[in-house]
C-alpha cells in the first residue's frame, strides 16, 4: 500500500479544489452583502401601456375572408 504523503498530487488536487471552493464562497458571501446594502435600483421605467384585445368568432366575415 502506498504511503499518502508521497502522493504529492493528490494533495495538490485536494488544495486546489479546497481553494476553489473557499473562493467561490467568499465572492457569494462578498456578492450578497453589497447587494443587501445598496437599495434596488429599478432599471426600467414603467409606463402604463394600452392593450388592445379584438375577438374574432367563427361567423365573423373577417374570420372567412382570412381563412
């Protein structure tokens, strides 16, 4: 059985994916207190908007001259 601190890549895997991981969570942690911070900025203004609905049923002579 081969002895583990001889495998030296192994450990340098492990380092690597345990940095990886302490990085990503500190940008996540980073990234959620700036944003609970700063109030929400609304990046489009609304509007209000007119909608338009035009029913159509099947004795329509719009609905024939279509079709």
């Amino acid at each position: 059985m081969s002895n583990w601190t001889s495998l030296w890549y192994v450990w340098l895997i492990l380092l690597t994916v345990f940095l990886l991981l302490l990085c990503g969570i500190t940008a996540s942690c980073i990234k959620f207190c700036c944003r609970k911070k700063r109030p929400p900025v609304e990046t489009f203004p609304r509007h209000p908007y007119d909608l338009t609905a035009i029913a159509i049923d099947s004795d329509s002579t719009a609905h024939s001259t279509v079709t």
